[in-house]
C-alpha cells in the first residue's frame, strides 16, 4: 500500500506536468472549492476539537492561577440556554485531590455533556456571575440534578463570563460561558476578571478565534 508521503509525490510530478494554462484552470477550480464546514454543536464536536480548546485552556489556566477552567458552548441553532462542555482543565492540587478519591477526569466525564445548569443559564443572559458554594443562597440555587464536580474538589469559588463573538461585523452574540474556579475568591479579582473577559470576547486568547473558525455557534444577538 502506498504511503501518504508517496501518494503526495505521485500528484505533485502529475501537477508538474500539466501546461502552464492548465495549471491555472486547476488552481481556479480549487480556489472555488467550498470551505470546509463548520461543526455543529454537540453532534460533530470531536476528540481532536476537545484536545484543541483543552490546550487552550490550560494556557488560561496557568495565566490566572486556577484549580480548574471550564468552557461550555450553545447548541447549534438554538438561542434559548442549551449548554454543552467543550473543555475542562484543572491544576496539580485539584489534579492530585481528585486521584486520591479515584475520581475519573472530569474533561472525560462530561465531554458532550448537555445538562442544564443555573450557573450558565444566570451567565448567559446576565454575562457574568460569580459563585461562592461556601454560601448557602448559592447554594440553595443549584438543582438537585447538577453534579458539583469542582466543589467536590476544593474549588468553592467560581468566576465565569459570557463568550461573545462577532463575525464579519455583525452585531455579537453570546455563544457560551467560560468559568475560572479558585479555592476562594481571589484578591486580585480585577485581573482575573479583565483576563477572562480577554479570552471570552476577543480574539488576545485565541480561544474565541479558534471556536469561531472551527464551530457553527450558537446563541443569541446581545
């Protein structure tokens, strides 16, 4: 069986022996090829589109100085809240904490997850919430079904914004959330919050070029 290397060889002597017109006609006729679709959210999100955003994420991650760092994205075509986990990364401590409980990672856990959660429902209309599970009305805010992995391992304080896009100069849309977890609320919040807001709104991060290019978003116009 031919290699890829060989099979690239094969069509590049083919391409070489083309006249200098018919080279152009096939360069034109490529040019008009269409783009590559995008992939719509959660059915075609893959494995590699999760070790994408997780590498992201742990780039965010290491920049604030989090346990954890979690990003869900809207269902394609809905504007109603409709969550799904895109990515989840956590740091050593919380790492060694939930291997000591033989606890699974919990990116494997929830990959593709569409559970509902208050926590995103509040951020995706209001574009910022804060969570302190070391208060009851916060607490007391949760559904009985929402898992609560994060507090499970130490993170008591969540911090999480409104993932907004703007394409081709539309009006922007929040299209996900994107939540940072600490043992408690930090002191340099300020900064945490301007750097969230950097990797959730704009394109300094990378994270929201990448789901831009990469994903059929949904959502809704803000």
């Amino acid at each position: 069986m031919a290699t890829v290397d060989q099979i690239q060889q094969v069509f590049l002597e083919a391409f070489r022996s083309l006249s200098p017109q018919s080279k152009q006609d096939l360069l034109n006729q490529l040019c008009q090829l269409p783009e590559k679709t995008r992939a719509r959210i959660p059915g075609e999100i893959s494995l590699a589109h999760y070790a994408d955003i997780n590498r992201l994420l742990l780039e965010l991650l290491n920049e604030i100085g989090a346990m954890q760092v979690v990003a869900r994205l809207n269902e394609t075509e809905k504007e109603e809240p409709a969550p799904v986990f895109i990515g989840w990364v956590e740091n050593i401590a919380r790492q060694r904490t939930r291997l000591q409980k033989n606890d699974p990672h919990p990116a494997l856990l929830r990959a593709g997850d569409t559970d509902s959660s208050t926590t995103y429902e509040r951020c995706y209309r209001e574009g910022i919430v804060e969570r302190d599970w070391m208060k009851p009305e916060h607490v007391q805010e949760r559904r009985s079904n929402e898992l609560c992995l994060s507090q499970k391992t130490g993170v008591n304080y969540l911090l999480v914004v409104r993932i907004e896009v703007g394409e081709d100069g539309k009006p922007p849309r929040g299209v996900g959330v994107l939540g940072a977890g600490f043992e408690k609320r930090p002191d340099n919040f300020t900064t945490i919050e301007e750097i969230l807001k950097k990797w959730a709104q704009t394109n300094s991060g990378g994270l929201v070029k990448y789901l831009t290019e990469h994903f059929e978003l949904g959502g809704r116009v803000l």
